[in-house]
C-alpha cells in the first residue's frame, strides 16, 4: 500500500480539467528565473570556500593573504602536527554523538508533543524558544558553573570525580541541537497529511506499522536535515565548547580561534581543505556504492544518496 | 469500587505527565537556585560563602602528599609526572623547547590547551573550570587570582633558574614577594606607523591625536582592549594611565569620543594586516604584529609615545589543582634556562626578562627597540592594572565604542 | 496517532496507560536536557541579575535592582541588534525562499546531494569562512580593489560598511533559513499547485493561497530560527564590520569578559530573553490569527 494509493483512495487527488492547453507564457521565464537563483546562491555560497581551498597552497611562510607562489608544505605540515589532530579528532567525536543524540531527543519529543494537551505543550514550546534565544556566552557561563558546583557536589557526596571533557561539550551541544530538530520536525508535522494515517488505521494496521510505513517517510527529510545541521553547529561551535571543555578536549575551532592572535597560517586552510576533499569523497563514493547496491539487487537502477534524503 | 478506582487511574492517567512534571521541575529549580546561592562564581571568600558539603576546593592545596591542606603548603618534591597540562595563549611557547622539555624530564605528553584572552582563561577559573597545571596571565590579573585562591604559592627552592631574572621585574606591585608568578615576557603598549602613509613621525601621544584628526582619519586602528585604548588619552592628559578618578576620566572620555568617529576599526587580531595591506597608516597596538603581518612591509614604525605608555608582562602561574606539580616545577624552572629563554624570544620576538638570556639572543631581535626598549623608554612605562571593576571605565568605554559608526 | 482512529467509547484503561508511558518516554530525554541543562542554569543567571559584581570579578550575593536599572537605561545595544536582525532575516528569506522552493519541486533527482551541498561549506571552520570574506571583499584582490582599478576611485571601501556585515550575516545563516522551508515545501502537493493554476488564479493568487499557507511553517520555523541568533550575533561585524556597530553580543561580552561583572550581564541577557520571547509570543499570535485550524500550533 504505497502513499500515493492511498492518496488516491481517500480523494485527495485534485481532478484535472480534461485536455486543457493553456498557454503559459512566463512559465520558461520562472523556470529559469529559479534556475539561476539557485546556480547564483550555490556560487555564493562556495566563493569563500574556493578561496580557503586556493590558499592552502600558498607557499607563504608567514600572512596567509599574500601569495607567495604554489606549494604542498601546509599540507604536510598539517598532517603531522599533533595538535591539530587531536582537535579534528575530538571535533568528531563531539559532533557525531551530539547529532545522533539531539536528533533522536528532537524527534521524539516532536512526536510526544503531539500527543499531548495544549499546556504542555506550551509549555515545551516555551523551553525550546528560551534554548535558542538564550545568548551563547551566557548559557555557556551558566553551564559551567552549573558542572562546577555539580561536580564539586557529587565529589563530596560520593566521591566519584567527574571531569570537563568531551562529555561535558556534548551534553552542552545536544540542548541547543535537541530544539533545533525538534522545530524541524514539528514544522514538517504540522499540516501533514493526517488522512493517510487514519486510512492506514482505518485498513487495521497497528501503530507501530503505521508509524514506520507511513509517518516515518515523511519524516525522514526533516529528521535527517535535522541531523545534518545538529553535527554542523556542534562542529563549528566556539563559545559553548569553550566554556565547558576540559584538558585535552580542544576541538579545531578552539584551535582555530587561537590561532587568531599569532595569526591564521595556511595550515588551518589545508586541513579545511582536506576535510572537503574527505566529505566530496564520501559522497561520490556512497553515491556509486547505492548504484552498485541497487543493481545487484535488481532494483531499479538510479536510487541514489538524493532519494535517501528525500522521498523513501 | 472498580469504577471508583477506574476513574481514579484514568485521572492520574490525565496528569500524570503534568504532576510528575511539575514535581521534577520545582525540585530541579530549588536545586538550581541553592546551586547558584553556593557558588563562588566570584571573588568573595570561600570559608564565607559556601556550605562545608559543597566546598569548592580553593583553599585546599591538592598535592601527592595527604596532609597538606593548608593555602601555604608546598607540594613536596617528588617523581616527575609523565604528562603536564598547560593552558596558554596560541602557540606561545617554542615547540623546540617543548620538545627538549619532554626530552630532558622524561614527560611523554605535553597538553597544550589555549585561550585566546586573560577575560576568557579567568571567566573560566572563576566558573569552576579545573585540571590544569600552568597558565600564563598578564600580570596585572594575579592579585586577583591569588585572593581568589586559583594561583599556588610557590616553592621558590625548588627554582633556582629564577636568579638569572632581571631585577626591575621583581618586587612589583602585582606580587611583591615573587610568590605566586615568574615574568614570562613583556611588551609595550604604542603607536605603530607607516611613514610612506603620513606627513610626520608620530613621536607623543599629541602627535597621535592630530594625526587620527587629520591626514590618518578613516584610517586609524584601535586594538580591542579597554585597558590599552584608555592609556592614550589618559597619557597624554598628564595622568596615570590606571587613573580611576572620576574627573580625570571624564576628561579622557571627550578625547575619546572626539576621535571614535575618524577609527576605521577596532580590532585587535586584524590590525596588523590592516596595517601591512594599506587600509591602515596608523594603529594603538602592540608589537606582535610588526615581525608577523607586517614583517615585509618596508616602512612600518613603531614608538611608545613621550609621554609615557605601560609595559604588560606575561608571567607563568601555577594553579591550585595542579595534577602534576612536579612536572610543572620542572617546567618553571627549566624555561629560564638561559638559552631555552634565548630561543623563546626568537620564536616570539617579545622581550625576555631573563639577563642571563639576553647575551644568547639573535643579534638583530636584541637590537630592536621595539622588542628591547632602552632604559630611558622604560623609564615611562608604567605597569597596567586591573580596572575592570570600575563602572565608569566601562561606561565610556561602551559609548566609544557606539560612536565608531559615526 | 490514535491506535484506534474510529474510537468505540473511552480506551480501555491498560491501553490509556501505555499510551501515557509511551508520551512520557518520548518527552522524556529532551524535557530531562531541558530541565538540568537550560532550566538551571537560566536560574543561575536570574540569581545572579540581582547580586553584585564581587571584587575581583564575577558574583556576590545580594538582592538588589541596580543591574536592571542599568540595563534599561542602555538599550542602544538592544536596538542596533534589532534593526541588524530584522534586515538580516528578510534578506536571507529573499535569498532562502526561492532556493528552497526550487530544491523541493525543481531539483528532481539532485535533490539529496544540492541539500549536501548547503551545509558542506558549513564544514569548514567558520573563522576562515568568514576571513575569505575578507579577502573576497577587500582591497588588493578583493572587491573593492577591483572596483577601485575599474572606477578609477582612490578608495573603495566595502568592508567596515553595513553591506560586508549583511553578505557575511545572510551567508552564514543561509541553511536555517532554507531547511525549515525545504522540509516544509517538499511535501506540497504539486497536484494542488496545477489545479489552482488551471482553475484559473494565475500565478501569484496560486503562490498567495496555495503555496504561501503550506510554506507557512516552515517561514515561520525558517525566520526563527535565523532572527533569534542573529540578535545574539557579534562576530561578524566585529570581523567584516571592523567592530563599529555595537550590539548586544558585544555588550554581554563587555559585562561577562571585559569588566567581569556578571549580575550586570546577567540582567542584560534577562532583558533580552523576556524582550524576544514577547515578540516570538507576538509574532507567533499575529500569524496564527484567523487561523481556524492551528496550522502552526505555538510555532
């Protein structure tokens, strides 16, 4: 029983006016307007990028702006600098927990909240408003002192020393990510089809079935562009990472943020540079693994990393 | 009597979330609030303030030895650890040192965390944060952090190297036992210049003024830093630049609101590069950036004005939770080693106040006045303080900064 | 999600329960974060609003109204926030809209991987992002020094104005922006775009009472989303505006990091909060009205 037919047989089609020919003349004009809105948008967006990318190979010793000619040596020293490995390391395990945390936390509270009466509602609305709208220097001062006096408590108490870690910023990371799921997920909730989950109740499948056949479909854009944001703010968080991480827990923009008062050297450049290189790869290459997948399986040919995201 | 019961479950059904909620809300929040009612978030003493059960441990030395708790007990001389943890400004430390240090102690990690401003390494101190053995703050913010119980004493026995310091960086008024902090390095405060961009040296803070006023307006950089933007106006009034008095304050006020409008930015990160791409021809600053951003530009200047500026000092602290205090001894004493301090100032190119260095030194970073200032320049400087607690400053400082768009 | 969407009478009382346990389990972790991790610490900062600022920086207990005081009398900061924020989100909407609505009915196949490819530059580190920006707009190579050579003028100056903080605003907050629209406009109903058209309302009626209500969520998610840490931000024109406007971020870091007195910046950001949550109430309201089914719920 797919979406569609069951759209059809609660109605929803819309009846289309038999063999009409309009004419629309602006329609190529729109087309295209769109067309190069997004070409325009998509160049914005990776001007700086392309710049980060060119520097990476400037062969300067010293400012990162002034060319100085082609060269690898930032590449190189990147690769073997301790420091910047160990931040791009913990940035990752801060990041990836963090995301499959809030966006479990997010998604679930948006399906409880839907179950629930008006002032609870409110009052969740309310908290998850009040963790974005809290400035971050001063949620980052409060949670530290919050994990201090705690940790301080539960050292008396029993005993058990906790640290400022990678822990500590992820607990911090995953409040803010939690609300930004959540609101993903209850705008993609709201107005959705609410007929194609009483006709699935209606045909006397249960819940569960109905959830994961129905529901969860519709969700899965907004749950795994939930997930993708949640691992981008942790990633390149500075402010809260600062206040509540511990020693050797620095992530790359802690290191990065650090570098500013010496002055920002192409190495950051080259370590931007590969990670892109790294994500492009991973695209391509899962992008040619589903094909492969899909072929062997004899499935239709063409699913790719586009309708995962998607439409299920 | 099962309906009875029937009603009641499916009431408690009704607000089970709400109560239950409810009650965890008003018991976490009471928690909260007797939280913040217990921390020392600030400077306030901490036998006074906090509850024995949820002490934060200020006063107490930690140390291998279980009897120490008194503030003035030193951690005894033991087996160096294998790690140290510091926590200090970018890349503020020669790797090679770093390297021999591990080398020679036999240390096999050396954590090197940084912040990127004393604000942020003592808003963290002061919130709670702990588990490093060495940071490096300005001097003028010791006091602060020795009353607040963040900063050990030290057991200058086990310091030897510390003879070979200059003497006029000794008995100062931010620690006139030498107790608690070792001068790392100094520097000045003054005006940086291109002469190709200005009629005239700059040679007094005066000078300074008519040039922001006339030929450099719209091309004038301020570093972002309250303390060291004050000392211009406050200099060149006559007064000390630590001045918290009302009247000569409001005086450095009009200097300074008279000049907001003609800065092309605030900036203390980028002002170097500002400087060496052309968009600046004038700058408040330090001297960092004249061996860094602009260190190929052909016709950079750099003064402390005659009328007097202040010299900052680095030093080295050891914090109270040291887990390797005998690593961290070793390091302390180690980096005055003469030529260790010679090759930390020619990784960082600002002046080493060890005597015994400088002869080591690279000839050329010796002879710059920027980095080295003669006597009779360090004659004026004064030593900066710690005004942040003064309202005032904070005030005009606030609508300086609102005049900038002018 | 009933279990039984054509309910005979009132749900068995174990069925009642489970559903309850389920609710509860499912608002369980995020309530739990909300209540130790945003709850606590936010009566952390209500406290200290009304202590003094300790001698050498930080907190001391007291209960006085000094910091509010001296909150409402320096609202400028407030103000620059406010006016930065609003022209910021309308830009990015203006920017956002229609990238999002090409993504969710034009993109076809490449849809998954143009989504990808929004947030990977949100992979590098945002301060060098945003010191490419320097370079893109400044003299020399940049924008400005190219405009300078064509123009024949001495000095053009891009960076430090208004028009570098808003490039560097609208790219960096481009994603919020564009997902909640996306997410929203994905599931319209195209079938429903056609029929409007072929009944005859012409393409702006269609967008006005067919697409514009569906996107509507996700608009108000979007504009949220983008507005809120907008009037929290400071970075940016600190970097691309040379520091001359003054916001609120920075008068939080004036009073937490430069003078350290946290009871002041405690009662600033108390004043933030209660400000923004009353226009979110207002904005959510004036949205919402004449609404007969609560589309947006709270949002």
């Amino acid at each position: 029983m797919t979406a569609p037919a069951v759209a059809r047989a609660a109605g929803r089609g819309a009846r289309r006016p038999a063999a009409r020919q309009r004419v629309d003349r602006w329609a190529g004009v729109v087309e295209g307007y769109f067309r190069l809105h997004a070409a325009l948008t998509y160049a914005f967006l990776f001007l700086p990028i392309i710049v980060v990318v060119v520097l990476a190979f400037n062969a300067t010793t010293k400012a990162t702006t002034v060319w100085g000619g082609f060269s690898l040596r930032w590449f190189q020293i990147a690769l073997a600098d301790e420091v910047v490995r160990d931040a791009l390391t913990n940035s990752f395990w801060i990041a990836i927990p963090n995301a499959f945390m809030a966006t479990a936390f997010g998604t679930m509270a948006a399906l409880g909240l839907q179950r629930v009466g008006r002032r609870i509602r409110l009052g969740f609305d309310v908290l998850t408003y009040m963790s974005i709208i809290v400035p971050e220097i001063v949620i980052a001062l409060a949670t530290l002192i919050l994990f201090a006096t705690s940790f301080d408590a539960i050292q008396s108490w029993f005993g058990l020393k906790l640290k400022f870690g990678r822990e500590t910023i992820i607990a911090a990371h995953v409040l803010f990510n939690t609300s930004l799921v959540l609101l993903l997920v209850r705008a993609r909730l709201s107005g959705m089809d609410r007929t194609l989950v009483d006709a699935s109740a209606d045909l006397f499948a249960t819940p569960w079935r109905t959830f994961r056949q129905i529901t969860w479909p519709q969700l899965l854009p907004a749950v795994i562009a939930g997930f993708l944001l949640s691992f981008t703010f942790s990633f390149d968080d500075f402010v809260i990472t600062t206040f509540v991480s511990g020693p050797g827990s620095s992530t790359l923009p802690l290191f990065i943020f650090g570098q500013v008062k010496r002055g920002v050297t192409p190495e950051t450049n080259a370590v931007a540079t590969m990670m892109l290189a790294f994500t492009l790869a991973m695209l391509f290459v899962g992008q040619l693994f589903l094909g492969w997948q899909a072929r062997r399986s004899g499935r239709r040919a063409g699913i790719s990393i586009g309708e995962m995201v998607t439409d299920a | 009597m099962s309906e009875d019961l029937e009603t009641t479950l499916r009431r408690m059904t009704e607000t089970k979330v709400n109560r239950r909620g409810f009650l965890y809300a008003a018991g976490l929040t009471g928690a909260a609030a007797a939280i913040a009612a217990c921390s020392t978030g600030g400077g306030s003493s901490p036998a006074a303030s906090t509850p024995a059960s949820a002490a934060p441990a200020t006063s107490d030395v930690p140390s291998s030895a279980p009897s120490a708790a008194a503030a003035d007990s030193f951690p005894p001389a033991g087996e160096i650890e294998k790690e140290l943890f510091m926590y200090n400004w970018s890349e503020y430390i020669s790797l090679a040192n770093i390297e021999a240090f591990k080398a020679k102690y036999g240390v096999t990690k050396f954590q090197y965390d940084i912040y990127d401003s004393n604000d942020v390494l003592l808003a963290k101190l002061q919130g709670g944060a702990t588990g490093y053995d060495i940071a490096a703050p300005t001097a003028e913010y010791v006091p602060g952090m020795v009353e607040q119980g963040f900063v050990q004493k030290l057991d200058k026995s086990r310091l030897p190297n510390l003879a070979n310091i200059d003497p006029k960086f000794k008995g100062l008024w931010w620690d006139p036992n030498d107790d608690y902090q070792i001068p790392k390095d100094f520097g000045t405060t003054g005006v940086l210049y291109r002469t190709t961009m200005i009629p005239t040296v700059p040679k007094s803070w005066k000078d300074f003024l008519e040039l922001i006023k006339g030929p450099a307006s719209g091309k004038t950089v301020f570093v972002d830093s309250m303390g060291d933007v004050f000392v211009f106006p406050l200099k060149m009034l006559g007064f000390s630049a630590n001045s918290v008095d009302k009247a000569e304050l409001d005086q450095a006020r009009t200097v300074l609101l008279d000049v907001a409008p003609h800065l092309l930015a605030l900036d203390s990160n980028k002002y170097g590069e500002k400087m060496a791409n052309g968009e600046a021809a004038l700058s408040l600053g330090w001297t960092g950036v004249l061996t860094q951003d602009m260190a190929d530009t052909p016709d950079k200047g750099y003064v402390v004005p005659s009328e007097g500026s202040i010299f900052w000092l680095d030093t080295w602290v050891l914090l109270a939770d040291a887990p390797h205090p005998n690593a961290a001894y070793a390091f302390l004493d180690f980096i005055h080693t003469p030529e260790i301090q010679a090759e930390e100032t020619n990784y960082n190119n600002y002046g080493t106040p060890n005597d015994k260095a400088k002869p080591l030194v690279d000839p050329k970073v010796l002879a710059d006045p920027a980095v080295f200032p003669p006597d009779e320049v360090f004659a004026l400087l004064e030593g900066s303080k710690d005004t942040s607690a003064n309202t005032q400053r904070t005030d005009i400082w606030e609508e300086f900064k609102q005049k900038l768009g002018g | 999600m009933a279990s039984s969407a054509s309910g005979v009478g009132p749900r068995p009382i174990g069925e009642r329960l489970r559903s309850g346990l389920l609710t509860t389990l499912l608002l369980l972790p995020a309530g739990i974060w909300y209540l130790v991790l945003l709850v606590a610490p936010l009566v952390i900062i209500i406290v200290f609003s009304f202590g003094t600022r300790a001698k050498n920086g930080g907190y001391a207990p007291a209960f006085v109204f000094d910091n509010y005081v001296r909150a409402f009398q320096k609202p400028e900061p407030f103000i620059t926030s406010l006016q930065m924020a609003t022209i910021g989100t309308i830009l990015c909407l203006l920017v956002g809209l229609p990238l999002a609505y090409y993504l969710a009915t034009r993109a076809g196949r490449y849809r998954g991987v143009l989504i990808l490819l929004l947030v990977i530059p949100f992979w590098t580190s945002f301060l060098i992002r945003t010191y490419a920006w320097l370079l893109i707009l400044g003299p020399d190579a940049g924008l400005a020094g190219f405009l300078e050579s064509v123009t024949g003028a001495e000095q053009v100056q891009i960076l430090g104005t208004p028009i570098a903080v808003m490039i560097g605003l609208v790219y960096n907050y481009l994603p919020l922006m564009v997902f909640p629209l996306y997410v929203t406009l994905e599931r319209m109903d195209r079938t429903l775009v056609e029929a409007s058209k072929d009944l005859g309302a012409g393409r702006w009626g269609t967008f006005r009472q067919v697409t514009l209500p569906i996107a509507l969520p996700g608009l108000v998610t979007g504009s949220i989303l983008v507005f809120i840490p907008m009037m929290g931000e400071y970075v940016i024109p600190q970097i691309l505006g040379y520091g001359r406007t003054y916001l609120m971020g920075n008068a939080l870091v004036t009073d937490f990091l430069e003078a350290r007195n946290w009871p002041s910046g405690s009662a600033r950001a108390v004043f933030l909060i209660v400000i923004m949550i009353v226009t979110l109430a207002g904005y959510v309201w004036f949205v919402n009205r004449g609404r007969k089914t609560r589309e947006v719920s709270v949002l």
